[in-house]
C-alpha cells in the first residue's frame, strides 16, 4: 500500500507534469489555433516564430500537433504513433504526419544504456558479451537497439529500455485519465468512447515497456509461422533476456522495400512479396495473432530470399467469431455490395451502428467508385481508406484490434505494390478465406459459439433484476445531475470562444505592431493582458469541465 509521501509525490509529479504540457501547448496549439483558423499567413511561425525552427513554407495545422507530441515525450510520441493506427478515427492527413514520428527520436547516450545492462544481467556485460557496439542500430521512444556478439560467437541484437521511460509513462497517463474524464462525456456524445481509446493506449504501451511480452510475442508468431519456413522470426536468447533487456539473433538482410537491393541480390521482388502476403494472410485469417508494424525496417530480406520479421512489440489478435465476420466483409467488398458490407460492419462490434440504411447509401456510393473493376485491379490499400473515411462519416469507433488490422493491412499492401505494381492481394487472399470457412464452420466451433451464446443469456438473465434496480436510482439522479451539467457546458463553451477569440485578436494585434513603431514595452503589455486573459478564461473553461466531469461519474 502507497505511503502519504508517495501520494502527495505522485499528484506533485502531476501537477509538474501538467505544467509542462501546458507550456507545449501554448507554443504549438497557439499554432494549430491559427492554422486552424485560416491566418497561418499573418503569423509566421515558419519564421521562427515561439521557437518553431525556420524554412520556407508555412507550417501545418498536423505538423504543429506532431511537432508538439514530439516536444512532450516518450508516453506522448507512442500515442501519437498508436493513433496512427486508427484510420477510422483520424483523416488521412493528420495520419501521415503522426507516421513520422517514428524516426525523429535521438539515442541515449551509451554510458547510460552500459548501466542499466549492468543492472540488468547477472555479471554485467563483459560476463556475456565480447563485444557490444556503443552507436545504436537504432532508436525509438521506447528503447534503442544495439549489435552485439555473444562469447560462442553468435551475433546478437540488445534491446535495451531508456532510463526512466516506464515513470514518465505512467506520469503521462495519470494525465491523460484526468483529461479523459474530463472530455468522455461529450465525445461519448458523438458515439467516442474516449475511455476505452485510453485504456487500449495504456495496455499496449505498457505491454511494450515490458520485454518479456515481447519476446513470447516473438516465440508465439515464430510457431504461427513454422508452415511458412521462406519467412522467420529470430531466436530469443531468454538467459540475456528480462523486462528491460531484449536479446535476439542477428538478421543480415537487405530491407524488404528495396527493390534495387533485391535484384542486385538476384531475388525476385513479385517472389518476396506474393511470399510476405501469404505469410500475414496465415497470422490473420488462419492464426488470429499477427505482426501489427509491418515496417520496412522491420521486414530484412536474406540471401537466399527468407523474410526475417523483427520488432515484435506491436502485435494485433483477433478472435474466430470476428475473423468470421471480418472476412464477409471483405468478400461483401470484393463483390460490392453495400448491404452485406453493412451488416458484416455491424456484427463486427462496432461501437454504434445508427442508422444501417445510411451506411448502406453511403457504401453504395463508395463502391461506385470500383464499378467495372475486377477484384485483382482493386487497390486494397485505397479501399480501407475509403471505408475508413466512411466509418468517420458516420461516427463509428472500430474495436481497438479491428482498427490495427486495416493499418497493417494497409502498410501491407503498399509495400506489396512497391515491390510489384501488379499485385494481385486479392487472389491470394480468397484461399484463405475459404480455408478459414470451413474452419469456423466445423462442428467443434458451432458447439463453443452454441455455448458461449447460452452462458450470455443465463448473465443477462441473472443481471436484469440488478440493472432495473439500477436504472430506478439513475433516473430520480438524472433530472438534477443533468441541469447543473448543462450550465457547466455553457459556461465552458463560453470561456472556450472567449479565450480563442482574445488568441486571435492578442496575436494580430502583435503582428501589426511589428514595423509600426510601437515601443517595446506597449507590445509586452499588449501581449501579458491579452494572453493573460485568454489564459483566465481557458482556466474558467477547465473549472467548469472539471465540474461537469465531476458530476457525470
């Protein structure tokens, strides 16, 4: 059980931590407000403006939030990364950017990855190492990846988590909890379950702090893979491997994007694609466990034309019932049709299907789109992007997993068409979607669907005495709750136009007082009363939230 002290030092850390996204905030949503706003023209942030590095051409309203994930930290790169994952949620824009993060993390410097190795394995380094390489192979917000090789000779990457990552995470989601109660009731509203969106986050980036996650990872996909031996995973060297430290075999190999390399190596690209697309339609369809971060970098061609798949932390599960319905609905698409789309759409657990007939327009409307295309000239890629943007159109929120796999499926598919314009994922993809059919379809799979269906019904059953009770008390709460709620939005949304007004007007009064002959210190008190006013009514909008999300618990 937690101390007082270690209470008070975590709402410390807190507050501490707020402070400093509040500090990011106002250098970078000052200029996604603008940008926003239509007056990136009149405040030259590409200028070098509030610290924003200097070029030629005007920054984007995705640029500053990347840039301003950047500026916070590791928990904050990870979820913009994440959410780079949810092409149902975010436009393809703003996904773009947020893709980027990946390679714009710098290293920690190698005494201080020497010492948590130290640490970490018993004897220290030089116990199990001949050599350990100082310069990174690379690095990422979580970790950073180093050559190696092992006394018997055997040439290893080391995996190591940076020093204090795991406690600025959990600091970085004690905020975000606040900020979602704060804000799910009126994005639930919407039909967002913000709640949820932050529980998926906080699992899957706790699982990737942990490396020992990542290494069963790494075992169970090598056993998925075992009837595909043109495609590996390495070996995990456990004794070297703890919840900081990762220890893998080396893979020399030629990244699987370049197709130039592959050719002066005299392999096939076609060959190594039709060779990756079976072994992800094994993991998805047939295994239900695959690798969800099919980045080139993550994908090393050998001599001899294997694939070897790396980078383990990041993988996607999906469940027989759902690949059942996930494949109707591809092959709903491949056929084009709306109303099967739809329907497949909504058994698939979506977070609100309203209105199935709108769907159904809309859906139509898309596929005109690929009318006369036959399946094999159909762009996968494109096609999940458009029934992502249809998903947003009409608020729905995938499951988390769901979600990762049209990612994956479409990172896939424009790696497969890199290294084959012609592609044909399609034909491919049909035999297993037969295979998968008759799997789910055996008799041992209808008696455990049967079962699970019966067990629901007799919980439903057991529960409805206790939910009618329930709704009883929430409905004599509900009528006063939801009035002084009401008056807590209106008060927020007030300050909220008052503050972005006072932003607006602050920063344009600035720009104009530049070359006017203004006096230096006019210009600091225009801008201290505007921007501190704006501030005053941002913190009246927050009160008034925070006691709206008070009363809505």
């Amino acid at each position: 059980m937690s101390s007082p002290i270690d209470f008070v030092g975590g709402r410390w850390r807190r507050h501490r931590r707020m402070r400093e996204i509040a500090a990011v905030l106002v250098k970078h949503g000052l200029g996604f407000l603008v940008v926003e706003a239509g007056l990136g023209r009149l405040v030259p942030f590409h200028r070098g403006l509030f610290g924003h590095p200097r070029r030629e051409t005007e920054y984007s309203a995705p640029e500053h939030l990347r840039m301003a994930l950047e500026d916070l930290g590791p928990a904050a790169v990870k979820l913009g990364q994440i959410m780079s994952t949810r092409p149902d949620l975010l436009p393809p824009d703003l996904i773009a950017e947020l893709e980027r993060l990946r390679d714009r993390v710098p290293p920690v410097p190698w005494p201080e990855i020497a010492a948590i190795l130290d640490e970490e394995l018993d004897g220290g380094i030089t116990a199990h190492f001949r050599h350990v390489d100082e310069t990174p192979l690379a690095a990422a917000s979580i970790g950073q990846v180093h050559a190696a090789v092992r006394h018997d000779g055997t040439r290893v990457i080391v995996k190591v988590r940076k020093p204090n990552v795991a406690d600025l995470i959990e600091a970085d989601l004690a905020v975000m909890a606040e900020v979602a109660e704060l804000v799910a009731p009126r994005l639930l509203a919407q039909g967002y379950d913000v709640r949820a969106l932050l529980d998926d986050f906080a699992w899957t980036i706790r699982s990737e702090l942990d490396y020992l996650a990542e290494g069963r990872n790494a075992d169970q996909l090598r056993d998925v893979l075992a009837d595909e031996p043109q495609v590996f995973v390495p070996k995990v060297h456990w004794d070297l491997t703890t919840s900081r430290v990762l220890v893998l075999d080396r893979i020399d190999g030629i990244r699987i994007d370049d197709v130039d390399g592959l050719r002066a190596a005299g392999l096939d690209p076609s060959d190594v694609a039709s060779r990756h697309a079976h072994a992800m339609m094994r993991q998805i369809f047939l295994a239900g466990f695959f690798h969800a971060d099919p980045h080139p970098g993550n994908l090393l061609v050998t001599s001899d034309g294997a694939i070897g798949v790396v980078d383990l932390g990041m993988v996607g599960r999906i469940r027989g019932e759902t690949r059942r319905h996930l494949v109707a609905m591809l092959r709903a698409g491949a056929r084009q049709d709306p109303r099967a789309t739809a329907r497949a759409m909504a058994h698939l657990g979506l977070t609100s299907v309203g209105d199935l007939r709108a769907l159904e327009r809309d859906l139509a409307r898309m596929y005109d789109r690929y009318y006369g295309l036959a399946a094999d000239r159909i762009d996968l890629g494109a096609y999940v992007q458009d029934l992502m943007g249809v998903t947003r159109t009409h608020h729905l929120q995938l499951p988390a997993e769901l979600a990762l796999l049209f990612k994956t499926i479409g990172m896939c598919d424009g790696l497969w068409r890199t290294l084959d314009p012609s592609f044909d994922v399609w034909s491919i993809g049909e035999a297993f979607f037969e295979e998968i059919a008759r799997s789910l379809s055996s008799p041992q799979v209808i008696v455990e669907q049967v079962v699970g269906i019966a067990t629901t019904l007799l919980d439903q059953i057991a529960d409805a005495d206790t939910r009618r009770a329930r709704a009883a008390l929430a409905e004599r709460i509900r009528a006063d709750t939801e009035l002084r709620v009401r008056r807590d939005l209106t008060t927020a949304v007030g300050a909220s136009v008052v503050a972005a007004a006072l932003i607006i007007a602050t920063t344009l009064g600035l720009v104009a007082t530049i070359g006017a002959g203004v006096s230096l210190l006019w210009t600091l008190a225009l801008g201290m009363v505007g921007f501190g006013s704006a501030g005053a009514s941002v913190l009246l909008a927050f009160l008034a939230l925070r006691s709206a999300g008070r009363r809505l618990r």
